[in-house]
C-alpha cells in the first residue's frame, strides 16, 4: 500500500508536530508514509467563503498529487471533509454548468481514498491498540466536521481508550460546536468566542490535564481561549497523543 501524508494548512504553517506524529505513529505499525511536497491547500476557505470556482484548481491539484497513492491519510476531519463531501459536487456543478466532465472524473478517484486519521487506523489498518502511553487525565472534543460530515462515531474514543497510562473522562456537551468554523470565527467573532468559552469551561470542568481533539483548527481556538483564561488545561492532537510511547513523546 503506497500511503500518502495530507498534512493540511493549519497543520503545515502552525502545526508542523502533528504531521510529524502521523508520521512516526504510522511508521510504528508498518506503514511507509510519504509526504508529496506538491501539495498545497484543499480549497476549504475559498468554498466556505463562497468562491467555488476558485476552489477548483486547488481540488484538480489535490487529485494530479495524490493520484498515484492507494490511500491518503489526514490529521483533520474539517479537510477530510472537504474533499469527502464538497469536491464531489464541485465536479458535479461544473458539469451541470457545461463545463465537461474531467473535473468530475478526476476528483472522484481521489475522494474514496481520502481518510481522516482514525478512519484509517480502524478500518483500514484494522487496529484500536496502536502501542501508545500516555499518563494524563485527558477529555475528548468531537469536532463539527469529524461529528456530522465524516460519522467518526466513537473511533477516536476507541483509540483513547486503549492508550497506556491515559485517563479518559467524558466532556459535558461534547457534541456541541467549539464556535471556530474556519471564517466563521472571522465574521462573527463575538459568538464565536462566547461559544469556545462555553466549550472551554466544560473542558476545565472535568479536571482533565489535556483537551484532545482530532482537528488542530478547533484545538488552535480553544487553546487561545484557554490561554486567556489562565487555564491550566493544554490542547493536544489525539495523533501526538497515539504517537507517544513510554519515554518518548513527539514534538
């Protein structure tokens, strides 16, 4: 299986960690992982802002560098999301608008072999115990995307579970959106704060040393709103979190 590494935006330009977690987790059970250093962004700011058509050279750029791979993992269920969800119909508007069909055609053999990060290691690689330890008092944050687009379901909290050391404890209104949404944090920033801080007292309630979250943009939200408040809570990636091991745990 030739596996490629979407590491996305967010995580390339402020999170360069998780990519390198990926990496070693996925190394750890016998993957080879490959990062294509074509890549670039998945088009989701520019869709969600609603410029469609400049989405698509982003979305046939994402099809021409992955096409060669039998899979592409990704540590983000928003960008998973993207190409699950939305390139489909970018490929069938552009049809509809007699455009021609190769937009169409070449996002679609992209699309189902596009994986968020627990997709891959449960359904694909068939494993829960991925050898981590991880001696924290951890809480879980679904985020919208992972929740509601891709159904990860209890993949993450499976994979949580199984880890060393770790103590998981429930997260009171967990499904409840941490308010970044990407742009929507732009232009509606006052609810979009009174709605992280809703989510941050919750984390700071349950006692939980680490707030893990499988989506680096709701991590990176949350975390400032932490930080304000003087918490003592950290936001951690749930990869970093399975990368560790006992004397050893990734930057």
């Amino acid at each position: 299986m030739r596996v490629a590494l979407f590491l996305t935006c967010v995580n390339d330009t402020l999170f360069p960690g998780t990519g390198r977690a990926v990496v070693a987790l996925l190394s750890r059970l016998g993957v080879d992982v490959d990062f294509p250093l074509a890549q670039t962004c998945c088009g989701q700011p520019q869709y969600n802002t609603g410029y469609r058509r400049d989405t698509e050279p982003l979305a046939l750029r994402y099809a021409d560098v992955f096409d060669d791979y039998d899979a592409v993992v990704t540590p983000s269920g928003s960008c998973a999301a993207m190409v699950r969800e939305q390139y489909p119909r970018l490929g069938e508007r552009a049809r509809a608008e007699g455009r021609g069909g190769g937009l169409a055609t070449a996002l679609a053999a992209v699309v189902p072999k596009t994986y968020e990060l627990t997709e891959f290691l449960i359904d694909v690689l068939g494993v829960t115990d991925v050898g981590a330890h991880y001696p924290h008092t951890v809480t879980y944050h679904p985020t919208c995307h992972g929740l509601r687009s891709l159904r990860l379901g209890d993949r993450p909290v499976r994979l949580l579970r199984a880890v060393r050391g770790l103590e998981l404890v429930e997260l009171p209104g967990a499904e409840e959106c941490c308010g970044f949404g990407g742009t929507f944090a732009v232009k509606n920033p006052d609810v979009s704060v009174a709605m992280g801080t809703d989510k941050a007292r919750a984390a700071e309630g349950t006692g939980a040393g680490v707030l893990c979250a499988a989506d680096n943009s709701c991590l990176l939200h949350l975390g400032g709103i932490l930080s304000r408040h003087g918490s003592r809570v950290r936001p951690v990636h749930l990869a970093q979190i399975l990368a560790s091991t006992e004397g050893s745990t990734p930057s």
